[in-house]
C-alpha cells in the first residue's frame, strides 16, 4: 500500500473522536456493536443516534462517515490492524491535523471500533459500492428565468426557465462538482427514470427479504 493520507473531509471527525471526554467515546464504542450493519454512513449515524446520547447526530454522521472510509480502505488494502493504524497514525501526523497531537487515544479508540463486525460488515458494502470512478454526493437544481434581449439591451423580448442539475460526487477521495443544463422536458425524463428506479428498487428489496437477507440499504 502506498503511503496513506486522511482525505480532509475526514480529519475534524477524527480529531473529534480523539477529543470525547472517555465516558461518551465509550458510549460510543458500546453502541457500535449493536447497531445493524448499513450501507451508508448515514445509516449507520441513524441508528447510532438512537442510543448515544451525549453526541449530536451531525458529530456521528461525521465520525461514520470517517470510520466507515477507514475500515473501508483497510479491507481494499488487505492490511492487519496494528500495521493499518500505525500508518493513520502516521498520515495524520504527516497532516497537522489541528486537534491531534497524541494518537494513542485515537488509536485506542479506533482500534475497538474498527473491529466492530457491524462497521466492518458496512465498510465491506462501502468498498463494493465505491467502485466505480464516482460516486454521488449531492443533488441540486437551481431554477430561473432568463430573459432574452434580441436587438440589444434596451428591450426584452422573450424569457425562458432554465434549470440547472448540480451533481457533487466524490472522485479520487476530493469532492467535484458537475453542472447540466435542462428544461421541463428533462425534468420529466429524470423523474420517469427515478420512478422505474425506484419500482426496480422494491422488487430486488422484495428478494432479499424472501431470500432472509440483509438489506444494507433498508432505512
């Protein structure tokens, strides 16, 4: 493995854990286990929040999100867990990242946390679905009127409503941001393909329920 580095994205939520005062980063280390495995942070944060108390949901949405791309990367990489925290700890120092000046706390921490079969079972469905070159972080659509102004400035003559897609999708461990131009017609389209994705969706969860599966993606 070539030498590891934190993505931004999840240094504060690292710092943060190594921060908890002892009593709630053990609240947090007992409910892990608990917790039904998920395919997404946000999953995981859903259920967490429901037994820790002490944290507010946007603190355990973060601390999901790094823990699941931590556990994630090690699983990809095949690396044991003394060495794979060894080279965090590293990174993170290699990094500055303000709040961390000892790892030893952090390293304890991580080390109950990444064992979890719960997070190890997410991480797993993480690291299938992250391979691909993107993945979808947002969506937006930002809607106007612009005007149209044939002989110049002085005088409108037509106006027309333009949307505009935002897509803000993780490539490479960095946040990038793609714009599309529609119109009502592509509304209607993206709707329609959403709808038999989503009729799709129901009939697969259908199958894994008969099949007494985990859906890893159930809310």
């Amino acid at each position: 493995m070539a030498r590891l580095r934190i993505p931004g994205a999840f240094t504060p939520a690292l710092a943060k854990l190594a921060s908890l005062p002892e009593e709630t980063a053990q609240e947090l280390i007992s409910a892990v286990p608990s917790i039904r495995p998920a395919l997404n942070h946000k999953g995981v944060a859903s259920q967490l929040s429901a037994v820790v108390k002490s944290l507010p949901i946007s603190d355990l949405t973060d601390i999901a999100a790094a823990l699941i791309s931590l556990s994630a990367t090690k699983i990809v990489n095949k690396i044991p867990l003394p060495e794979f925290l060894d080279e965090v700890c590293t990174a993170l120092k290699a990094q500055n990242v303000p709040g961390i000046t000892d790892c030893d706390t952090l390293r304890s921490r991580l080390s109950r946390l990444l064992e979890s079969e719960s997070l190890v079972l997410s991480a797993k469905a993480s690291a299938l679905q992250r391979e691909q070159n993107n993945l979808l972080l947002d969506v937006r659509v930002v809607t106007d009127v612009r005007p149209v102004f044939p002989d110049g400035p002085e005088a409108v003559r037509g106006a027309m409503i333009v949307h505009s897609l935002k897509l803000s999708y993780l490539h490479n461990n960095e946040s990038e941001e793609f714009f599309v131009a529609m119109d009502d017609d592509d509304l209607a389209s993206l709707q329609k393909a959403v709808s038999r994705a989503e009729a799709k969706s129901k009939t697969l969860k259908g199958v894994i329920t008969k099949a007494e599966m985990v859906d890893l993606d159930q809310k």
